[in-house]
C-alpha cells in the first residue's frame, strides 16, 4: 500500500512543475500522451481521491463513472468551466475548483492587443505589404477607429472586464458601459467610468464590443445577426471569452457586408478552427488561437491555484477559487 495518502490524476502532461510540487504528498497518476488520450484518462482515473483536470477534455458522467465513488476533489486549470457537465459534478457533490482572476490580466492585455489590431487593420495592412498593394500615396488609406473617447461596452463584466477597462482607462476612453446580470459595486463602477444598460443600448452606443462573459445557455448564441444590425457599422467586436456565444455565420455576413467594421477574436468554434474557414478569408477581422491566458507566469499561477483547490479539497476545506 501506497504510504501517500491520497491519489491524484493529472490529465495533461505539461502541467507546469509549479502545480505539481504542491502534490508531493501525494501518491501522483499522470496521463502521459500528448494530445491527451481520453482512453488513457478513463483508464488511470480508476480510483483516484483527486483531479487536476488540465485541458478541455469534456469532464462528465462517463469520466466521473469510471473514477468512482471515492473521488473527493476535482480542479480544472481553467478559468472556462464550460467542457464540464456541473450538473453531475454537483449531483455526486464533488467539490469543483477553477482558477480564475490569475489570468485576467494576461486575457486583459490580450484583449487590448486584439482590439487595436481589430480597430486599427493589422491583418488587413499586413496583407496590403504580401499583395504589392502599399497605397499609401492616398490620403485616407487604411483608416481605423480611434480609441479615445470611444465608448467601450463590456457584454460581460467580471474580473477579466473590469481589467481591460482598467487597461483602456489610459487610452483616454470616454465611458464604459456593461451588461451584466447584477449590478456591480458602486466604487467600482466610479473607479471605472462604469454604467450598466440593457444589451440594446449597450450594442447601440459602443465603438467598441468586448465579450467577456462565460459560456452559457442564456449567453450561446447571443451575438447573431439580430445583435449585429443594432450596432453602429463603425463597431469593432472583440471576442476573448468563448467561441459559442458567438454566431460565426452571422458575424461572417457582418464584417463581409461591412455591416460591423471588423472583429478581433482569441476564441471561436470549433478550436482548433480549420484552416479553410470562411472568416480567415476576411480582411476585416484579427483571429488569434486562443491565446489569451499562454504566458509563463499565468499558467504556473493557474496550476499553482489548481493544485491548491485539489488539495483543499482533499482536506475537506473550502478550495480557494470554487466554481460553485
Ligand atoms: C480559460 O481559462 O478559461 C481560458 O480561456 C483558457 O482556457
């Protein structure tokens, strides 16, 4: 018998060192193939105390059957719970951990990246120099959207909003509007030059759209075709939450109509997306593959937290970042 107390999978093979010290306790069953086998997951889950579900694969009944019983703590290394089926999680009431807020500022500079090239037409301008098409001898060539005195709207305002608003404070932006469910704190909203609208005002008044909200039934879907004819054609609509709540058709017909200005997206649907999609045939839009959260620093912080919830859960405390 193992002297380690508790057993621990780890279901990607490059979780970064930081998250797996904190398990040496632990006795540790690592997946080893890359990309992630799922078969090799459902085989060395059997028995397991604990998870560091690292990777998107989908976290549901078949994974949760074939681990058993005696599971007491699970943490994705994700901020995105999304590929995890709660409510099964919740049924067998295994504690659920995730690491937000250690990647917002990494996902918030991202954004701000994303919404200048989208804005200001890197893609298209790169794509100028590659065709031999540098008319610069125009005086209006390649014209953008400016960011100050912009209105920036956030569909979505957590910590990940609130960071990029933050950000665009030193743009000299005009205002910031948000849709949210719940009102956010006073101080905050003051700090920010925050006001929070309805979605057709906010799709009415602002230059500039950032989706940062989490994937759900109530978000799938919402920018569509209905959402893009509310807002003004000189709008930019960057995407760096998920893929889903955004209609790719729609949008598709939007930016090729010049119905919107341009798009700047790190996520889409499907990921990876293939490389004969229609949107990487547009000028007018700036696709990066869902980067917003790779850099050194914040995934050891996300395995670091990760390894915390699993532990805490372990322990039968409270994780430090539940997900419910
Ligand atoms: C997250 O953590 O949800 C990021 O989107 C990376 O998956």
């Amino acid at each position: 018998m193992s002297a380690k107390p508790f057993k621990v999978l780890i279901t990607h093979p490059e979780v970064p060192q930081s998250g797996i010290d904190l398990l040496e306790a632990c006795e540790l069953v690592r997946v080893e193939s890359l990309p992630p086998k799922r078969s090799e997951l459902l085989q060395k889950i059997r028995g397991v105390d604990g998870i560091l579900w690292a990777g998107h694969e989908a976290l549901n009944a078949e994974a949760l059957d074939a681990a058993g019983p005696q599971l007491k703590s699970i943490s994705t290394m994700s901020a995105g719970i999304d590929y995890v089926d709660l409510d099964e999680v919740k049924r067998r009431k295994i504690p659920l951990g995730h690491t937000p807020m250690v990647l917002d500022n990494a996902v918030a500079d991202l954004a701000v990246g994303l919404l200048i090239a989208a804005g200001r037409r890197f893609h298209e301008g790169r794509k100028k120099i590659e065709t031999d098409k540098w008319e610069n001898y125009h005086l209006n060539w390649m014209l953008g959207q400016d960011v100050r005195d912009s209105v920036v709207g956030f569909y979505g305002f957590g910590g990940i909003g609130q960071a990029i608003a933050k950000r665009l404070s030193g743009f000299d932006i005009d205002q910031v509007l948000y849709t949210t469910r719940r009102r956010i704190d006073r101080e905050t909203e003051k700090e920010l030059n925050a006001k929070k609208v309805d979605f057709d005002e906010l799709l009415a008044k602002s230059d500039f759209v950032v989706i940062a909200a989490p994937l759900t039934a109530a978000t799938q879907g919402v920018f569509n075709a209905t959402a893009f004819n509310k807002m003004k054609n000189t709008a930019v609509l960057i995407n760096i939450a998920r893929g889903k709540i955004v209609n790719q058709n729609d949008l598709y017909d939007a930016l090729k109509s010049n119905r919107i200005f341009a798009a700047g997206l790190d996520v889409v649907d499907p990921e990876p997306l293939p490389p004969n999609n229609k949107l990487l045939t547009l000028d007018n839009i700036v696709i990066l593959p869902h980067i917003g959260s790779a850099t050194n620093r914040t995934r050891s912080d996300m395995a670091t937290i990760a390894a915390h919830n699993v532990l805490r859960g372990l322990a039968g405390e409270r994780m430090l970042s539940p997900a419910y």
